[in-house]
C-alpha cells in the first residue's frame, strides 16, 4: 500500500493543511477499500491492509494535528481510535491460530492434546471476535468515513487554507526528529526478554516513526534507507512481541488445559513458544547493536536536515 507518487510534491511543497488533507483523504480510501474485502471476500491480507491504512490515517492526523485540529474533530478521533481496536483481537488471534497451524503434529498420547484444546478454543473466540468487526465495519464506519469525508474535503481544488504558509516538509522533519529521540530512549531500555513493555513501545515508536517518514522515502536515499531499517527494527521487535504474546496466552489457557485433562504436547508446546521468543530476541539484539542504531539515527538526522532545508531552498 504505498503512497500515492502524486501526493508526495503536495505533502513536501504545499502549505501544510492542504498536504496533510489530501494525504489523509488517501488514507481514508485505502481503508474503506481493504474494509469492503473483510466484509465481502476477505483474502488473506484484507485485514492486515485494513489495519494499516487506518494506522496511517491515525499516524497523519496526529502528525498533523495542530494544523488540522480545527477540521477534524474528537469524536472522528475518538471513532478511528475505536475502529484500530476493533481489528486487534481478530489480528492477535490469527497469529495464535496461523502458529499453531505452523506446529503441525506434537507428541501423540491418551486423551485430547494441548494442541487440538488450544486451537478449538482460539477458533472460536475468533470467530466471536469477527464478528464483533463486521458490526464495527458496517454502519458504523460509513458513519465515520463520511464525517472524516465532510472534514477533510478541500474546497474548489485548493482548499480552505486557515492561513499557515509552512510547507509539509518542515513539519515532517520535526516530526521526525521528536520521534527519533522517542524511539532512542526506547531502544536503550530494552536489556532482555524481561522487558516485554519497552520492547512493545520500542516497536511502537519505530511504526511510528516509519509512517511519518514513508510519504518522503523518495526524497532522498537517506530517507529510503532510514524506512526500510525502520521496517525491519518493526518486523524483528513484532516477532519479539508475538512470541511474548503467544507464551501470555499459554499461560493463561494452562488451567483450561489441566481442567480438560489435555495435558498431551502441553510441556513441548510451551518450549516451542520459548525458543521463538529466544530466537527471536536473540536476532534483535545480533541486529541492533549500539552501531548498527547509531547508523540509523546518523541517517536519520541527514535526512531530517534535507527535509527541513528544501523550503528554505525555495525561498532562496
């Protein structure tokens, strides 16, 4: 789902309202496109794009905000925030599900196996969980995407510019530069598998981060080079988290487990989630050394000094 090519000399060039307008109305579509796939004929990714074309509205709106407060109003926050919610449980239990497919057959024995319980209860709390989408999905969605429509839509073609000159760029290079010292001093407080919050809000921070960035990443190679080790910092920090999340829900179903005497494949599934949540830290800290951070972070603020140079550039 990348950004429009068109939209990017809008979002840098053009006063910042009517950038992040048009950017956000993007967005918007995006979502109401992958949203009609969940509800008609959800592939495999519906729900995936879905979640990122309203984390990208999310992310433009709040990078935004001062500039389009006056337009967008709490309650269209407050809805967008609710819908980002009502995707999440469908998500996190497609990776229990999608992991357990993974494992394949664990040690036979007497009685129902871990494996066949944890996948039965996981299926169905699942299927409550869609179903609590598609009621989010329908009406009202179409509620809120009409009123953020009504909101955002520019006037004649140039929009109803509140009077603020500053162009995109600059405010995208701030942008960048608050997050960076964010995602810095969420990075340094991740010192083992114990620190599963700041591994989450370091993951966060980088997501962050990257959607700000990603509508310039042609601008220069610094840029482009920043977003794709953003994305792999997300990536690497998501299978840390998911693998956190699945020994989280293991522990909890452990009662039901020993309730249902399926106590078959309980030990080995547990080591399974555990050398996945080892394997995967192990991969983040190999990745993420002191210099390989310090390299981003250098790129990083080269980009940002290109970004907030280029209006200066035009007044010159």
């Amino acid at each position: 789902m990348d950004v429009h090519s068109d939209l990017i000399p809008s979002l840098l060039d053009s006063p910042v309202e009517q950038g992040a307008l048009r950017l956000a109305l993007s967005f918007l579509g995006c979502a109401a496109r992958a949203r009609k796939r969940v509800l008609t004929n959800p592939d495999r990714d519906a729900l995936h794009d879905l979640r990122v074309a309203l984390r990208r509205l999310r992310s433009t709106l709040r990078t935004y905000g001062p500039f389009l407060r006056k337009r967008v109003s709490k309650k269209s926050r407050r809805r967008l925030r609710r819908l980002m919610a009502a995707t999440g449980e469908s998500r996190d239990f497609e990776v229990v599900i999608a992991w357990l497919v993974q494992q394949g057959t664990v040690p036979e024995g007497d009685g129902q196996s871990a494996a066949e319980l944890w996948m039965r209860h996981f299926v169905g709390r699942k299927a409550q969980a869609d179903k609590d989408l598609h009621r989010a999905l329908a009406r009202p969605f179409r509620t809120f995407r009409q009123k953020l429509i009504n909101q955002l839509e520019l006037v004649d073609g140039t929009g109803d510019i509140q009077g603020n000159t500053t162009p995109g760029s600059v405010v995208l290079s701030r942008a960048a530069d608050e997050l960076a010292g964010e995602l810095r001093s969420r990075l340094a407080c991740i010192h083992g598998r114990a620190d599963v919050a700041e591994a989450h809000q370091a993951r966060i921070a980088a997501k962050r981060l990257r959607y700000v960035l990603e509508p310039a990443r042609e601008f220069t190679d610094d840029v482009s080079f920043v977003v794709d080790e953003l994305k792999r910092l997300q990536d690497l920090l998501g299978e840390v988290h998911d693998s956190q999340a699945l020994r989280a829900e293991l522990e909890q179903a452990r009662e039901l487990f020993e309730r249902e005497r399926a106590v078959v494949g309980l030990s080995e599934l547990v080591a399974r989630v555990e050398d996945r949540e080892t394997r995967a830290f192990t991969e983040f800290t190999q990745a993420w050394s002191s210099e390989s951070a310090e390299e981003l972070f250098v790129a990083l603020a080269s980009a940002t000094t290109a970004l907030s140079s280029l209006h200066h550039g035009r007044e010159s």
